[in-house]
C-alpha cells in the first residue's frame, strides 16, 4: 500500500514514515509537473530505506533476547 502511495502521492509517504519536512519539501518539489518523476523516486527510495531500517532494528532487538 505504501508502495502506491509513494507513485501517487508522493509526499503522503514521508508523513506516514514520520519524516514530515522531507513531505513538504516533496509537496513543493511535486507541485510542479517536471518534478513528479523525481518526486516519486525519492519517495520509493525514501521507502526502501524506511523498511530495511525496521528489518535491522527487529534483528537487533530479537538478537538481544
């Protein structure tokens, strides 16, 4: 869902991963039309990070059991 989010909205994302001033600078980025694209793939690229961060810190927090 958030992969979606990510192509369509691209600035929802950063808020829903808790990174709201990269939203709005995403939300001024794609308010121009040439700017969606690169929008977009910083929001995927955003994302991808986002979630290899929770693997890590589920790893470390199950390794310290």
């Amino acid at each position: 869902m958030r992969l979606l989010i990510a192509l369509l909205l691209p600035w929802l994302l950063f808020f829903t991963i808790g990174r709201p001033i990269a939203g709005i600078i995403c939300l001024i980025l794609q308010i121009t039309v040439v700017g969606w694209i690169p929008a977009a793939i910083w929001s995927v690229y955003s994302l991808s990070q986002y979630n290899t961060d929770k693997k890590i810190d589920e790893l470390r927090s199950g390794s310290s059991e």
